[in-house]
C-alpha cells in the first residue's frame, strides 16, 4: 500500500513532463510514515519505490508534508503536521532552531541520537567499507579479546561497533565560535548582555549562524551549544561594532570590513581570544574598539586580526596580527597543556576530545618501547597522549605553522620522546624509513576527505603491526579501511564518539592490526 496519500487538487499533469513515473508532483499535500533519516538529518519516507526527504521528521513518525521539489527517483517535501509523534520527539530548547542550519538534532531525543549514529556508523561500513560487522555492540570488550570472541564461534571475524561515548551534559561544550557578519535594515536587536542597545535606524551590524540551506544570516547572541563565554564575547563584540559604525562584508559586493568574528575559550584555564576577520587591514577606530573589548569582557587575554581579501568562503586569511594581549591563550587536556593561536586547529569539544584520544591509545596498545608515528598530527594533541606510553612518537603534519605548535606544545609540557616535521606524510613517513624508523603503530586523523592514496599506499608498505584511524566522516573512513584490509590489516572495533550533539557529526576511532 502506498505510503502517500495526494490530496491536490490540481491537475495531475501539472509537472509531470520531466518526472512522469513520480506518484506526486510539486504543491501536492502528502502523509507519509518516515523510515529513517539521511546522514544530513533527514527523514526519510518511501512509497512504490519513490523516496521523499522531509525535514524535521523523526523515523517511525506519520506526517503531513507538502512537496516543494521531485526529481526522477525521490523529492523534497516540508512538514506541515505531525499526525503521530516518535517517542524519541522532544522540544527544542533553542528559540531559532527551526530557522539556523547550525543543529539538525535538537529535535531527537539525545539516547536516540547516540542509537542513530553508532547506525550511521555501522552503515558506512557495511556499504561502503563491505564490512561484515557484528549484530551487537560488545560493552566492555577488551583490545585484545575483540577477535577471539568472534573467531571462536567459527564465523568470519566481524567488527565490533560499539555503543556511541555521549556526554552526561550535552549543550554548552563549544569552546570555539566563527561567527559570520552581515548587515541589516532596521529590526530589533535582542540583546542578551543586559546592556542598552544602539539606536539602529538604518542599516547595522549583524551576527548570527546561516539559516539551513542558505547564507542568509540569522541574527543571534546564544547558541546552546557554545560556551557562554563565547556567546558574550561575540555579542559584545557586534554591539561595539554597531556604536562605531563598523560595516560587515557583502559577499555579492566584495565590500564592508568585518567577515567573522572569532570565540576562543579555555576550558580548563578560563582565557579567551577574540579574532576579528576582516576584508582589509585598516579597522577604523581600532584602539577605541580594543579598550571597549577588554572592558566589557572579562577573561580575553587575547585580541587578534586576520586578513582574508579573497572572494572565498574560507574564513581565514594568510595574515595575522596581534592587536592586543598574547598570541595564544592556554588550555589543557588530560592534564596536557595546549598554547592555542587564532589558526590552531583544536578540537572544539574539550571533554569529548578526552574520551576519543583515551580510546586511541588505548587501541595503540603500548608498552612504552613502540615506534608510533601520527600521520595528520595537527599541533601534536594526539601525539603527546601517545608520547606518555610510548617509546617514541614522530609527528607529520603538512601546515608548517601547526608543526611549529606541536613543537612549543611538546616542550611546554616537557615531553622529549615527541619530534615533528612539516611536508606531506605520503613524503615524509618513507625517508623515514629509509632513516630506520619502522614504526609498530601508525595513528592516523585525516580531514574529511580522508586518507591520501599515497598514505594509506605508504601504510600497507611500512607494515605496522597496528592502525588507529580516527576519523571525523564515517564515509571516507569506510572507503579507507576497504583498502588497508585489501593490503592485508583487519578491522578489529570501532567506537563512535558524540563530538557534537544535537549534530549529524560523529567522529570516530578505529582499530585495525595487521
């Protein structure tokens, strides 16, 4: 029986040159019973074989929707009605989170959420990576007992995919905010720094998150997933900017000065930076905007401009400059200390990032006699976990200025069994050998596109006894783990973890042996 249910009343061939086989058309009114959701946050309904995507509807929900586009095989349709709520539908507790693309859960239920992306996880592998993976998520399954479970029972050897690590408290965890400006006619400003706003006749300041599927800013001075301290510093931020008459940046002109405004915070150490993005080096008033800045917010030892002129969507630019206070503010990690710059990639959930780096090493085995080399090693956070029970870790890293990092980070903490050098892995890590580094684990944590061929070509070369892959997008890291088990390693586990809630995103961490 069909799953949907045409209650248009136009004509029926309105629409249907170019997508005759389609069960509806453009405008038409639907109900239809959602049985999943896309990795982007979907949910999914299907009928006769024709799939529509409904935002904001939860799996084993009946909704009404009304199609807004359909292609050949599956449409595009928008909630009107939930005619029967899942169990996992709850409120959500942000006041824009209907119009800002920067959640996609905050309707789900956050149990169900960790459920869905272990799924998400799970169903990677299995069609991309061809992974045969265990019916059940094994709790407490040890490193070295993972395989001879399953062994045992005479099949082949499956991988375990366990119960996805969340967090007890999971709002307010971001210790970082890029927040895109713009400008806007009149309307009020609500303010959430208790202090009086401009007078905003005209055009003025504004900052927010993009509206879901557009660069259309949405105004706002909270977010429940940032830190407060970031959500003051920026809304301060915009209120100065507003009084000194500072103008934003029009993509669609090139002109305006202020791109982005940067939140950085501490957790542990409580010290925040504010970088200022701008289209240009001269910032009008800029000593008057620096006293205000360290007037009205407390914690910033840190005032930064970067300069990005290009007609890009990148944040940042090539130049960078200190207007005031240090050029890095101090976090911690495990008892580890970070000194964090305006263009340090680190980790934006500091409690979560703990869990995952204890699960890497933990995958890592280590005696502390092991040659572990960390491929992707970024400003080295990975590194110095590792480098507390190994024998020696050699760090790679392609941006010279994060290497530089990871060196002051390494010597911050007294670590000396740490040494890092910039230039491609897929370069670097075979004059390693040549040199007679032959690492027995090699850690891997590539950006989302995944491991270069050349890396993962280098690997299968070097035969470490052990790969820990810790990846940020489930699909590449499927394809990956498909060549090195082709090249001869097996998948052994792979935990999600909740990087960031109420999101699609799941990162996750993988152990393969040889």
């Amino acid at each position: 029986m069909s799953k949907f249910k045409s209650v248009n009343k136009a004509g029926k061939n309105e629409g249907r040159k170019d997508n005759a086989t389609a069960p509806v058309i453009k405008n038409d009114e639907v109900t239809v019973e959602i049985i999943g959701l896309t990795h982007e946050g979907e949910g999914v309904g299907r009928a006769d074989g024709f799939t529509l995507f409904v935002q904001g509807a939860l799996p084993g929900e009946t909704v009404r929707a009304r199609v807004l586009k359909v292609k050949k095989t599956y449409g595009y349709a928008k909630l009107t009605e939930i005619v029967a709520p899942s169990a996992d539908r709850v409120d959500a507790p942000c006041p824009i989170y209907k119009q800002c693309g920067g959640c996609q859960l905050q309707h789900m239920d956050y149990a169900a959420q960790l459920k869905w992306k272990r799924q998400h996880v799970v169903d990677s592998l299995e069609r991309i990576g061809k992974l045969r993976v265990a019916g059940e998520a094994v709790r407490g399954t040890g490193v070295g007992e993972s395989s001879g479970t399953v062994e045992e029972s005479g099949q082949e050897a499956a991988v375990i995919v366990h119960p996805t690590i969340g967090m007890g408290e999971p709002w307010r965890y971001r210790n970082k905010a890029s927040v895109p400006m713009g400008m806007a006619v009149n309307g009020a400003i609500q303010g959430k720094d208790g202090l009086p706003q401009p007078d905003l006749n005209g055009e003025h300041l504004i900052g927010g998150f993009y509206a879901r599927g557009s660069h259309r800013i949405i105004d706002m001075d909270e977010c429940l997933i940032q830190h407060n301290s970031n959500d003051e510093i920026v809304a301060r931020v915009k209120r100065i900017g507003r009084e000194l008459g500072i103008t934003a940046y029009n993509e669609e002109t090139g002109q305006g000065l202020l791109r982005h405004v940067m939140a950085r915070v501490g957790f542990v150490t409580g010290e925040a930076m504010n970088v200022l993005i701008t289209n240009g080096k001269r910032i009008p008033s800029v000593e008057e905007w620096i006293a205000r800045i360290r007037d009205t917010i407390p914690g910033v030892t840190s005032i930064v401009q970067n300069i990005n002129k290009r007609d890009t969507n990148v944040i940042f630019g090539d130049e960078t400059s200190v207007l005031w206070g240090s050029e890095v503010i101090y976090d911690e990690l495990d008892g580890i200390r970070f000194a964090i710059s305006a263009r340090s990639f680190y980790q934006v959930n500091p409690v979560q990032t703990v869990a995952l780096y204890r699960k890497a090493v933990e995958y890592a085995a280590l005696t502390g006699t092991e040659q572990v080399i960390d491929a992707y090693c970024g400003i080295g956070t990975i590194s110095l976990f590792l480098a507390r029970q190994a024998g020696h870790v050699h760090g790679v890293e392609i941006v010279p200025e994060a290497i530089e990092d990871a060196k002051r980070n390494a010597a911050l903490n007294g670590i000396a069994n740490a040494a890092f050098e910039a230039g491609p892995a897929e370069v670097v890590i075979p004059r390693w050998r040549e040199e007679g580094i032959v690492p027995d684990v090699i850690v891997v944590d590539p950006p989302r596109k995944g491991c270069d061929e050349a890396l993962l070509d280098t690997i299968l070369a070097m035969k470490p006894e052990r790969v820990v892959y810790v990846s940020c997008n489930q699909a590449t890291l499927a394809r990956d783990l498909r060549v090195l088990e082709d090249g001869g390693y097996r998948t052994v586990e792979v935990q999600p973890v909740d990087m960031f809630p109420h999101t699609v995103h799941v990162e996750s961490v993988a152990l393969l042996v040889r």
